[in-house]
C-alpha cells in the first residue's frame, strides 16, 4: 500500500531512458536498457580479470600478467566500460548523480558475489581520492560504490585506512607508462593496523590500466596486508 503511493508520488523511471517501469525492484533500469549491458564473461585473464575478443576457451594468463604478476592477486569487474555502463558512471562522477551509487553497486554486488565470497576478504577499502579533488567532487565515488557493497557483501568497510597522500594529474590524458609513475608514491596507509595481515577488497569504479589499484596494492603491502583483490564497476577495454 505505502508502495503503490509513492509509486503515484515518485513513479520509478528507468536511470538512463527515464521510461516508467512499473516493478522496478531496487536497480531502476528498465528490460532494454539491461540488455545493452555488457557483463565481462570467461575467457578471461584470471589475474587482471580482462577478457578476451574470442567466446570460447578457458580462462588463461594475458600476455601482461604472464611476464609479471601484480601485486594484487586478482582484479574482476562486472561490466564492459561501454554503451549504458560508461554512461550511468559519467554521471554518477561528474554531474552529482550520486544515487548512482546504489544500482551501480547493486549489480556488481551481485555479479560478482562468488568472487567476493572466494576471496574470504576481512575488510573493503575504497581508492581513496585527494583532498583536493575531494573539495570539487564534494563525494569520493569509490566510498560511495564501497559503502553498498560491504553491506551487501556483509564485509567491513574502512573509509580511511588508505590515504592519497600526494596530488596527481587526472590519469585519463595519460598513456599506461605515464599512468604508472603518475601515481608512484601518492597513496600512504593511515591506519597500519586495520590492514595488517588483513585479505582486502579495493573498490574503484573503473580498471582502466590498473596503474591506479596497483599502486594502491603496492602500498597496502608495504603496510603488512596479506592478500589484495581489486573489484571495479567496470573494464575498460584498449581496443
Ligand atoms: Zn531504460
Ligand atoms: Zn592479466
């Protein structure tokens, strides 16, 4: 009844094309728009978690990880970047959509839910963000994404363990080698003992080259973390 009322009220309009759709459940995007999804599948990297062009075959080291491993034990995320994806995440960062952040959370919780529980993780950590940059976003995107997922996975959330220490240039003009060495050295661990020996989720909204979480997993390392996973929203792909 308290339903169907603030249905009248606030009718549930899908988050990309804004039709009405009525049982909209807790994501808010209609049967169209869903299908234009594109989840990452197998085959693909078991380590960075990037698929490949082709359908089948098993799932094998890329070319990448194969000559070095990261210091991560594995990346997953739950979609392509492309098509609605890029689209709900755009607006999600930079246009204050932040209500974003629940069916955007949603759906990777739930696609990537037995990974998550593979990992056995004792804590999620969000990429943190300069405080700079976090004066003219005014909302860290990752603590957001975070803040869902460790409800919906039922794993602690720590907002500040990790700290982005020094001020880098945006990474998205940059080429992967100018990514690496513009994130050397931003991030510190603030609170050593909250990740110590501890198994880590860090959570970012996109793996474009992974200069960024792999940084990030350097640094939680150095601090005594056991093992590090990386779980983004989405996968940009080079090609
Ligand atoms: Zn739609
Ligand atoms: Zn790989």
């Amino acid at each position: 009844m308290f339903r169907s009322l603030l249905d009248i009220i606030f009718p549930p309009l899908c988050h990309l094309c804004r039709v009405y759709i009525p049982n909209a459940g807790d994501v808010h995007l209609c049967t169209s728009c869903l299908e234009q999804l594109h989840p990452v599948a197998s085959p693909l990297c078991p380590i960075c978690g990037v698929p490949f062009a082709t359908e089948d075959g098993i799932d094998h080291r890329c070319g990448a990880c194969s000559v070095r491993r990261p210091a991560y034990v594995a990346a997953r995320a739950a979609f392509v970047f492309d098509g609605p994806i890029q689209e709900l995440i755009h607006r999600f960062k930079y246009a204050h959509k932040t209500h974003l952040s629940r069916p955007l959370a949603l759906m990777t919780a739930r696609h990537l839910a037995d990974f998550a529980g593979q990992t056995a993780a004792d804590i999620v950590i969000p990429v943190p963000l300069h405080k700079k940059r976090l004066r003219w976003r005014s909302y860290n995107q990752a603590i957001l994404l975070a803040a869902v997922l460790s409800k919906e996975w039922r794993i602690p959330l720590s907002r500040n363990a990790l700290q982005r220490t020094r001020w880098t240039e945006p990474q998205i003009n940059l080429a992967a080698d100018e990514r690496q060495q513009n994130v050397k050295g931003a991030f510190a661990v603030a609170e050593p003992e909250r990740v110590a020996d501890r198994r880590i989720i860090l959570i970012d909204d996109v793996f474009t080259t992974g200069s960024t979480v792999e940084e990030c997993a350097k640094t939680l390392k150095k601090a005594g973390a056991a093992e590090i996973f990386i779980i983004t929203v989405a996968r940009a792909l080079s090609n």
